[in-house]
C-alpha cells in the first residue's frame, strides 16, 4: 500500500510541475512577446527548452525544499499527497484569475499547511523559513525592481542619440538573449522544488539515503521534463497580466527587465533560496516601467498581484491542511487523488477554453 502510495505522491507530484511550467511561462516569454522580439508560439519553445536545460545545473535548492523546510521525520507520504494538492488548486485558482502568483510559495504553503495539520507547530523550521523563503521573497522583488530601474537609466543614457527605430530593432534582438537566459535560471530555480519534494517522498519511504547531496537521475529528468512540458503549453492569462497590463513597455525596458530578473534567479539558485521567479520578474517589469515614469505603472494591477503573493502561503497551506484531514478518512489518500485527477481534469477543460477564447473570430 505504501509503495502505490508513492507511486501518486510522485504522480501529483510532477502534475504540479507541470502547472508550475505552464502558470510560469509568462516569466520568461511574456515581455519577448509584448515588445514582439519573439512570436509566441517560438518564445514558449525555447522556454520549454532551456527550463529543460536549466534544470540539470544545480541542486541546492531541491535540497533546501527537502530538508530545510518541514522536518523529515515528522513527514509521511500522506503529508506531501496533501500539500502537494494545496499547491496545485492555489496554482490553478491564480491561473483561471490571471493572477501571477509564486508556485514555489504555494508548494511552500501547501506542505507546510499539511505537515502542522499532521503533527503541530513544531515540525517547521521556521528560521529556515523565514532565512531562505520570506526574506528572498521580499528581498528579490524588491531588488529586481531597483537593478530593472538602474539599467534602464543606463540604456537610455546610452541610446540617447540613436534612431528609436534602429533601437528597438537591436533590442528585440538583445531580448531572445535576455529571455533565454530567464528561461534557463527558471527551470534552474523553479523545477528543483518538484525535485526537492520527489527526494522527500523517496527518503521519507526508505528509497533515499536522508543525507543525500544529489537527486536521483530519473528524478531530475522527470522534473525537467514535466516543467518543460508544463511551458510549452503555456499560461496565456498571466502572459497577458505580465506581458501589457502591468505596465506596456518597449524593447530595451524588456531586456532590462529580463537581464535584472536572469541575474538574481541565477545568484539565488546557487545559494539554495527557493525564490519566486514571478515575484522576481514581476519587480524587474515595474522597476523597467517606471523608468520613464511612476505613473506608467499600472499600481492597481501590481497591488492586486502583491495581494495575491501575501495570501499565497496562508491559503495553499489552508487547502494542504484540509486535504491531510482527509487523507485522514478511509481510503483518505485515494480520495486525495481522485480530487488531484478531478483538479487536473478542471485545468485541461479550462485549458481547451482558454485557447478557444483567444483564438481569432472568423470575418
């Protein structure tokens, strides 16, 4: 039993892999597309690619998520199939909103929120918690923000007497580069947390040594793999939030956006803080905006997305929490299952309309 309990923890596991891929893919595309340096179905490619890439580059953020977070040995299988499904329904109530959010912060949330409903306060490490995820997570944005808006200052400085036609050409150019290189540290940063939670469930059922330095090879691959899968498929509303109505930039605020962006999630991927790479690009776009000036900004939509980080943990632990009761019931952890199937069966439907909406009406 405890084996085919596994075997749907790894199953649920790489499905919010996969929403993460597709809920983040605007982190990475979203100004490529706007600033139309790269069409969109190219720019969700080579996203899918290098996350891909990305993701066999460091390890010391799986092994943050592993063990840094929730102690071990307070945590079973049941405890991950729970939080696990928390971060999955946060993730797709955001996506259906448009609501650029943290998937890192819901997976977060949603183990956390099962782990103390399982066993009490006692089983988070909540220095660890606020040392590596609420301090980068403010920090990240924060910083984004100011480097976006610096550069910015320096691009203008130097292009102050060029043709904006010619400008925008090379910055598009420039842009490929510079969203490459986003999509690359995302799947750095991003697809070691799915890594991180596989590695848990395996030591937690004997199957990995508690000190291990470096997930299992078909853990990586997997990961990779359903992120990459995850990006290609895209998450067009929160291209959208991301790409215009935050703030409508042009080339060179892009490649200042994504070049702030790259470089922290790079730093921060190397030193095992599970950053949100929404949080990060999202600062990255404002600080890009508001170098011409604040009021390009739009404050109201950046407020509403703040909002969204702040109930992100609170509320993917709330669900993780309510489905470890569950589990807690007869036959609780396929019960726990089906409802991941059911969520997963929700976002595919809701997938089919997003695409039918967007598609061009007929003259």
């Amino acid at each position: 039993m405890e084996d085919l309990t596994l075997v749907a923890v790894i199953a649920v596991a790489l499905f919010f892999d996969f929403t993460n891929g597709f809920h983040d893919t605007a982190n990475a595309i979203a100004t490529s597309v706007s600033t139309r340096a790269l069409s969109p179905r190219n720019a969700v490619l080579v996203a899918a690619i290098l996350n891909f890439a990305g993701a066999f580059v460091s390890f010391a953020v799986a092994a943050t998520i592993a063990k840094g977070i929730v102690d071990p040995s307070a945590v079973t299988l049941s405890v991950i199939l729970a939080g696990l499904v928390g971060a999955i329904t946060w993730n797709l109530i955001t996506w259906f909103l448009g609501l650029p959010s943290s998937s890192s912060h819901a997976l977060i949330g949603g183990v956390c929120g099962s782990a103390i409903a399982a066993s009490g306060l006692d089983v988070i490490n909540w220095d660890g918690i606020w040392e590596k995820v609420v301090k980068p997570g403010v920090l990240s944005p924060t910083i984004g923000f100011a480097a976006a808006l610096v550069l910015m200052f320096l691009i203008v400085w130097a292009i102050r007497k060029r043709s904006p036609t010619r400008v925008n050409r090379v910055f598009r150019r420039a842009q490929i580069v510079s969203g490459s290189f986003v999509a690359f540290t995302h799947g750095t940063n991003d697809a070691q947390k799915t890594m991180g939670i596989m590695a848990l469930a395996l030591v937690v059922s004997g199957h990995l040594d508690p000190e291990f330095t470096r997930p299992p090879t078909w853990v990586i691959v997997s990961a990779a793999l359903a992120m990459a899968l995850g990006t290609y498929a895209g998450g067009w509303r929160i291209i959208k939030t991301m790409g215009t109505r935050i703030v409508k930039i042009d080339p060179p605020q892009g490649f200042a956006a994504q070049t702030a962006c790259a470089g922290i999630l790079w730093t921060t991927a190397h030193y095992g803080f599970p950053v949100s790479t929404t949080q990060t690009i999202s600062g990255c776009v404002m600080g890009a905006g508001a170098s011409r000036r604040f009021s390009a900004v739009r404050w109201g939509i950046a407020g509403n997305i703040v909002v969204a980080w702040i109930l992100t943990l609170p509320a993917a632990g709330l669900v993780g929490a309510v489905m470890e009761a569950v589990t807690q019931l007869p036959a609780g952890d396929l019960i726990v299952f089906v409802l991941a199937g059911a969520i997963a069966a929700a976002a595919f439907v809701g997938r089919r309309y997003e695409t039918r909406r967007l598609q061009p009406k007929p003259a």
